[in-house]
C-alpha cells in the first residue's frame, strides 16, 4: 500500500507526463485530457500534476460563487468577454451544482456560457460534484493549476455556495466574488450560506429588478457590522450588476483587477498563497489518513475493543494505529 495511488494505472494510455509540453503550449485537447486523469484520480497522473503544479502559480484565479440560481453563470459568461483584450486567455471551471435546485435551468445557461466561450475562446469545463475520490476541492485546484500551467488567465472557478467542498475551493482562489440575488427571500444568503465573510467583493445580480436596492443595503449593513479587520486595507466593494443589461459588468472587471493589484501590493498575496498551500497539503494528508483507516478498518475494530475493554487506553491506541498505517 502506497501513500498516493487512489486508482491503478489505466492500460494502454499515453503516458500523462507525455502530454505535459502540449499543455504547456496551451493545446486544448491535452488539458482536456490531463483534467479527465486528474479527475479520475489515476495514481499515472501524479508525477504529471506534481509537474505542472511547479509551473503553475502566475494565474490570477478568481472565485465566484452564491446560491443556486444567483446569476453565476450568467455572469461568467459576461467576465469572459470583458476579460477577452488581447493577451487575456480566461479558462472556467463551473463546478456542476448537484443540488435539486437548480432544477432545469443548468443546461440552458451552461449553452450560453459556452457560446460566449467560443466566441471569445475561453476554455471552459464543467467538474461535477459527486464521484470525486480525492475530494472535490482537491481535485478542482488540480485542475486550476493544469490550465495555470497553461498560461490561462484568469481562471474563473463557479460553485454553488454551500456545502463545506464548495466553501473550500473558494477560499482557495485569490480574488472571491460572492453573489446574491435580490429577490430570493428576505435573508442575506451569503450569511446563510456561510461565506460572507470571504468575500473580496459583493456582488447584487439581477440589478435590473427593483428589489437590487434593498439587497445591497441589506449587504452594506452587514459589512458596517462586521467591519473586515482582516483585509489588509482592501474595502469589499458591493456592486450590482445585470447580465440582461450588461450594466456593471465593466466595474466588476475593474474591482477584480484592483483587487488582484491590491494583493500584489500589499504582500497579501502571499499570505494567502500559504495558506492556500497550507490548506490542500493538509486537506490531503486528511483525505490520505482516512483512506488508510478505511483499508485498514479491521485492525482499527480490534484496537477499539482492546480500548472498550481497557486494555489499551485511547492515546496510545491512537499512537499504535499511526505506527501500524505507517509501517504499510
Ligand atoms: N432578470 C435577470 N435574470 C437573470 C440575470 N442573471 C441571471 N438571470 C436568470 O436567473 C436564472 C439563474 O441564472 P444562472 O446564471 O443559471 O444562475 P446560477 O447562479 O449559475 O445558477 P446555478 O448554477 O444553478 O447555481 C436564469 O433563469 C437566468 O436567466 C440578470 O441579470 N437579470
Ligand atoms: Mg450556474
């Protein structure tokens, strides 16, 4: 039992370290395909991610996320063309809301990003949230880093703002856009959702129903309140935007682009760097800690009755269950 395989190597695959100089180069189909494996979670994949991590880290990755149904993807599709001036390649990552929800609307929007992809030629892909034996966050960031590697940016990453994964990879991005839609009930969903405090920048979608005002508001009162000590001097914006109208859109591109300059500028992108590090290294060591536990889950029984029947006290149970995984 090794420390990383999660699934055995696929026969007759090109190798996935082969495909790295193309990714680099930015050929879609090799990225495409280099997503796949590390979504798939192939143990081959690994020295090909370990690569491409070490060239990644120049990509600006941009997190949006809000309830079911806030306008994200409408949104997305609206930062992709104002993010196509010349030099700008924008790569998506919509990580599919597996929430009864979100009902019907998911294909229709999801046809209307990719028009506007194609037409300004950003590469977007859909990861979904279930099936992930890696972890979801984990696997997602994988993926930030292959399109960082190959050159994208910004790298805009659309989850749903719940659930405890989806919260994860989007503290995991450098500027955190958090949506709210008015007219979705009286609450401010980011508090509900638990992610108001991780926005760099609010946004109210929608803004062309009347009911915008009063979210903003709403979402003005909750800043005063909570009044963000942490940011290193970064004021959260909250802006509105309409993706029917495409009014706002510019200033949102703009706030991003101070946002991304203010972290450069402040040394608060290294912080957050570290700690982004920090988190999938530990995230992992979790996800790898409990896999040998679940392997070993026979050995873990009888160590649990030797501790019921106080024969073996809980810490040095644990200390020998450590040791007995490690010596694997
Ligand atoms: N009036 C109005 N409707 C909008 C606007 N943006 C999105 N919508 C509508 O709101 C619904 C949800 O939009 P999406 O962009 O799919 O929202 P989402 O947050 O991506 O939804 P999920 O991915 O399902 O969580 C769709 O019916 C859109 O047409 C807007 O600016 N104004
Ligand atoms: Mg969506």
């Amino acid at each position: 039992m090794s420390a990383a395989p999660i699934r055995a190597n696929p026969i007759g695959y090109r190798p996935s370290v082969e495909l790295i100089p193309k990714i680099i180069e930015g050929a879609w189909p090799e990225i495409a395909r280099m997503i796949s494996r590390a979504e798939a979670g192939y143990e081959e994949a690994i020295p090909a991610l370990s690569e491409l991590y070490k060239r990644a880290g120049k990509a600006h990755v941009i997190g949006i996320t809000g309830v079911p149904g806030a306008g994200k993807s409408a949104l997305v599709s609206g930062l992709i063309k104002s993010f196509s001036a010349p030099g700008c390649r924008v790569a998506v990552i919509a990580v599919d809301p597996s929430s009864p929800f979100s009902g019907g609307s998911i294909l229709g929007d999801r046809l209307r990003m990719s028009d506007s992809a194609h037409a300004n030629r950003a590469f977007v892909r859909s990861m979904a949230t279930r099936g992930h034996l890696g972890g979801l966050a984990s696997t997602t960031l994988q993926a930030v880093d292959i399109l960082d590697a190959a050159g994208f940016s910004p790298i805009i990453v659309e989850t749903v703002g719940v659930g405890q994964d989806e919260v994860e990879i989007v503290t995991a991005a450098h500027t955190v856009v958090v949506l709210s839609a008015p007219g979705l009930g009286d609450d401010i969903q980011a508090i509900k959702a638990g992610v108001m405090e991780i926005a760099d920048i609010h946004v109210v979608s929608k803004a062309d129903k009347p009911e915008a005002a009063a979210t903003v508001a709403a979402i003005k009162g909750m800043l005063v309140l909570g009044s963000d000590v942490n940011k290193s001097f970064w004021t959260t914006p909250v802006l509105t935007t309409s993706s029917k109208t495409g009014e706002g859109l510019a200033g949102l591109t703009s706030a991003i682009n101070e946002h991304w300059s203010h972290l450069k500028a402040s040394g608060e992108f290294e912080i957050r760097e570290r700690h982004i590090c920090r988190k999938r290294v530990l995230a992992t060591m979790d996800f790898l800690v409990r896999r040998r536990f679940d392997e070993g889950a026979q050995e873990m029984a009888q160590t649990f009755e030797r501790v019921v029947s106080r024969e073996l006290d809980p810490v040095s149970a644990a200390v020998a269950l450590l040791d007995l995984n490690n010596e694997h």
